[in-house]
C-alpha cells in the first residue's frame, strides 16, 4: 500500500508539471509568461531571466509538493488529489510573481509607446474543420466490449459486489447487486466519451479570435494549429478514458483475486492521459514553427497591449469586448470573458459543475 | 481571408473595416457570392463593439458591394466582373477629383501620379489572377 502511493503521487505531479511545462513552451513568442511583449523587447534579458526562474520556480513547486505528498499517509480519493491542487496552485504563484519582472520593465520602459499596432480577424467562415471520428468510434467499441463482458458475468457475479478498492486493490465499499451498481461506472464512462466528443465538435467549430502580433498568415496558422490540436487531443482523451475505464472495470470483475491489478489499471490510466496530452502539445509545438518564425526583414505591427484586460495573466475581463469566450492566452484552450455577465453565469455553473461532480466522487467513495 | 484593423489610426474602425473589404474585393480574395461572418463573430473575434462593425458591414450594404438576407447572412454581392451600378461613377469621379488634387496641390508631377495609377491596378490584377489560381 505504501509503495503504491510512493510512486503514485510523485509520477503523478511529475507528469503534471511536465504537462504544464510544455503547454507554456506553445505561447506565442509576444506573450512570453503572459505578458503583452513588442517584438523588439521580446528577447530582452529581463524576459529570458523571468522565464528561467519561471522554470526554477515550478521545478521547486515540484518537489515541495511531492515530498508533501509522500508525507500524507491518508488513503482516501481527496487526499491523492490534494498534491496536483496544492503544485497548481504553487505554480500560479510563481507565475504570478516571475511576471512581475517583465511587467515592471515594459511599465519603465514604455515598451508600447509609440509602437504601431493592428488586430486581424476572419472575415469570411473558416473552413469548418471535422474532428477525428475515428476514436470516439474506438472509444464507443472499448465500452461495448466492456459492457458484454459484465452482462456475461452478471448472473455469476456476487451480492453484493465491490463498489469501491482502496489504494491497495482491496475492496473497501460494497452494494447490493443491480444495473446500476455493475454498469454504473460504464455509464458515467458513455457519459464523459460522449460530453468530450461534443466538445470536440464545438472546438472545431468556434470561430476562435486571430490576433495578430505576426503577418496574417501566420496568425491564421496559429488559430488553426489550436483548433486541430485541441480537436484531435478531446478526441483522443475520450479513447483513453474509455480504455481506462474499461480496464479498471474488467480488473475488478475478472481478477478480483489480484490486488494489484485495479490500482496498475488506475495508474496507467493517469499516465496513458498525460502522455495523449503531451504528444499533442508537442505535435501542435512542431506544427506551430513556422508560425513563430520572424522575419526581421519585414517588420509587421505588433498585437495591440491588453495587459490590462489580463488579471494575473490567467482571467480576461473586457466589458467591451462582446466575446464571451476567448482564446487563453497562457496554455491551451479557451476562457470566458469575465467583463461580461453571461461569462460570469457560465463561469459560476462550471464550478458549480465541477463541485458536483468533486462532491459525487468524495461522496458516493466514502459513504458507501 | 483576414482582415487587419489598427485601434490607434486617425481613421476610424468602421471605415477600415469598409476600405479593407473593398480592397479584398478588388484582390479577388472576396469573390461575389462568398458569406462572410456576421456582426456578432466578426465583434467577437475583433473585441470591439457589434455596433462598430455593423456601421462598416451598413456602408458596404449602401455601395451594393455587399447585400444582407436572413438567410444567408452577409453575402459579398458584386465583384470585378460585374457592371459598376449606374449611380457609382458620379460619386467616384468627384472622391477621385479630391485625391488628384491632393496630388497635385502637393507638387506631384502628372506622369507620376498616372505610374503610382497604373502599378496599383496592376497589383489588383496580378492578385486576381493569384487567387484566382490558388482557389482552382
């Protein structure tokens, strides 16, 4: 049991930062730690030194939280949990504050005075791009086996049935036999591959704004390597939590014996998710190139200064701009337009979502 | 096809919006027939007012080089090909007289303000036919 969280929790925030790390490495070269840069300071030593103890930072943020988290001996699901919140919430804390190096220089040096700027948008439809179908097709076949497999055991299956294994494999929480207590975790398993298939279908359709501290194409490239990247990767995540799903299903059903074998099956779940998502940020990096690539030659406008539109870098709030969602400017994805009331709504019922859906998991873990 | 807009130009965003839907035209890289993006994207992508960039897409309505239909949205409504409206070379020839007089009060000699002339069509024309290859 000790070895099991040994190596879990450190694997886990190890894999967590190298996510994190590699997300930043796909900012576009005017942002560097979120910070509305010009292209004639981009390369200025107080940004390579803010972004280097940027880098100390969240490799010190990791092993505090690791050596914390070997320190917690509590077995339960919010405990495991805890290190990836607590190494978030650290490394926000050294973004924050390594940002504040390249703020102060461009606030003393006026880095935008004077500078000439432009936005650029879409104006005609961009050709709608179709998500992979492929893996939400293998993701529905993965299920369906798995579901085969449990109709089949269902009538040699005990009453009642494990629910719940602890971190050691053993079976800690029992429930009387019934559709849902052995097809539940299937169920909510559809449930996730069909809502991120939706999401894959809404990110290949949104029309993303462009903005454009480059030469349009290169603005153009950057949306649609975005687009194509976060497409690909929510298709191929529903894949991978259905094969999680699934296995960690079929180790408890099949090998109840085996102790081992739920936990390996939840661990190679968590490792399989980090690593579809570092393939795809290390993908979209490298289709992103010549995006990034300047020509000195031919020097364009930079992007228009919305620092201030940037709390912490991280949360946009714009009461003028009618966008209630806008690309992030830090990592991957979208966020929600805070200035506006329908972005305050949505963002409110998505944690009010996430809580739920948190309060569920700790519940139904421990009150069985 | 990309518009650019500068927040700090003299010039005011409806009019660039206006003036570089026009030039997209006159490149051939908005062809008659294409949709573009309503209001509200278009807004949306910019981050500025749905008003800002409804009072270009009206401007474009009123010349005819765009027409509106609930529809199909916003649709670009006349291109190179077609036979300018009858009302459109009155209107021209006096925003063209202001700009030669610019030129002229300005001390350009005749000869260069018709080579600046001929080069810009020419570079409407060579983009044209660029685009015109490019989408075939």
């Amino acid at each position: 049991m000790i070895a099991f969280v040994l190596v879990f929790a450190p694997v886990f925030t190890a894999l967590f930062g190298v996510l994190f790390a590699t997300i930043i490495a796909l900012r576009p070269p005017g942002l560097p730690l979120s910070v509305r840069v010009p292209q004639a300071h981009a390369n200025d030593a107080v940004v390579a030194s803010a972004i280097r103890r940027f880098r100390w930072g969240l490799v010190l943020a990791w092993l505090v939280t690791a050596a914390l988290a070997l320190a917690v001996t509590d077995q339960t699901s919010l405990a495991t949990l805890l290190p990836v919140l607590l190494y978030a919430a650290f490394s926000i804390l050294v973004l924050v504050l390594c940002r504040r190096m390249i703020l102060r220089a461009k606030r003393e040096g006026d880095w935008f005075e004077g500078l000439p700027v432009q936005v650029s948008a879409q104006i005609t439809s961009p050709a709608y791009h179709h998500p992979p179908i492929v893996w939400p097709a293998l993701a529905v076949m993965v299920l369906a086996a798995a579901t085969a497999v449990n109709v089949a055991l269902y009538p040699s299956l005990p009453d009642p049935v494990p629910t719940h294994f602890n971190a050691a494999g053993e079976a800690d929480g029992w429930a009387a036999k019934s559709v849902w207590s052995v097809f539940g975790v299937l169920m909510i398993g559809t449930a996730v591959v069909v809502l991120l298939a939706v999401l894959s279908i809404v990110a290949a359709r949104y029309a993303a704004r462009t903005q454009a501290d480059d030469n349009a194409e290169q603005a153009a490239l950057r949306t649609r390597v975005q687009r194509s990247m976060l497409t690909l990767l929510l298709s191929q995540l529903s894949f991978v939590i259905a094969l999680g799903i699934s296995a960690i299903e079929l180790a408890q059903r099949l090998l109840p014996g085996v102790k081992w074998a739920t936990a390996a099956s939840a661990i190679g779940l968590a490792i399989l998710v980090m690593v579809v998502i570092i393939a795809a940020v290390a993908r979209g990096r490298e289709q992103l190139r010549p995006a990034n690539v300047r020509d000195p030659r031919n020097p364009r406008p930079d992007a228009v200064d919305d620092d201030e539109h940037w709390k912490g870098g991280l949360f946009y709030v714009n009461s003028d701009d009618p966008a209630l969602v806008v690309p992030r400017r830090f990592g991957l994805g979208w966020t929600l337009n805070l200035g506006r009331p329908g972005g305050i709504v949505l963002t409110i019922l998505l944690l009010l979502l996430i809580a739920g859906v948190v309060t569920v998991v700790i519940l139904t873990a421990h009150l069985r | 096809m990309l518009i650019d807009i500068d927040p700090d130009s003299e010039s005011p965003l409806y009019q660039q919006l206006r003036d570089q839907v026009v030039r997209a035209i006159a490149e051939g890289s908005l062809k008659p027939g294409e949709a573009l993006a309503s209001v509200r994207q278009l807004a949306g992508q910019f981050g500025i007012n749905s008003a800002t960039v409804g009072k270009g897409y009206e401007l474009l309505r009123q010349e005819g080089l765009v027409r509106t239909s609930r529809r199909s949205g916003s649709v670009v409504a006349r291109g190179p090909a077609d036979e300018p409206t009858p009302g459109f070379s009155a209107g021209w020839t006096g925003r063209l007289r202001t700009l030669l007089a610019e030129a002229v009060a300005h001390g350009m000699p005749d000869q260069s303000i018709r080579d600046t002339t001929d080069s810009l069509l020419a570079d409407f024309a060579a983009s044209r036919t660029d685009s015109g290859r490019s989408a075939s």
